[in-house]
C-alpha cells in the first residue's frame, strides 16, 4: 500500500514539475519574442530619426 502512495506522489511530482517546465518555457517564449519586437522597434527608431535628422539638416 504504501509503495502505491509513493509511486502516485512521484508520478505526481513529475507531472508537476513538467508543469512547471512548460510554464517556464512559455514565459521564456513570450519575454524573447517581446525582446525581439522591442529590438526590432528600437533598431527601426534608430534609422528613422537618423532619415528624420538628415533630412532636417538638408533642408
């Protein structure tokens, strides 16, 4: 009986832990792809103002 009750808390552990694997990749998932976006934004901000100011100066 008792080989049954640690064999369900392990099995349980498991899956609890694959939960928490999963949960943790998917945040990982959303801060990288929010990085990558802010990146994107920041580097194309950069050639905007560096377009904005040439043409300031030109003129």
């Amino acid at each position: 009986m008792s080989f049954n009750k640690n064999a369900i808390w392990y099995l349980n552990c498991i899956c609890r832990k694959e939960q928490l694997i999963k949960v943790l990749l998917w945040r990982l998932n959303i801060n990288a792809f929010s990085l990558t976006i802010i990146i994107f934004i920041l580097s194309n901000g950069e050639k905007l103002g560096q377009k904005l100011h040439f043409k300031q100066q030109s003129s």
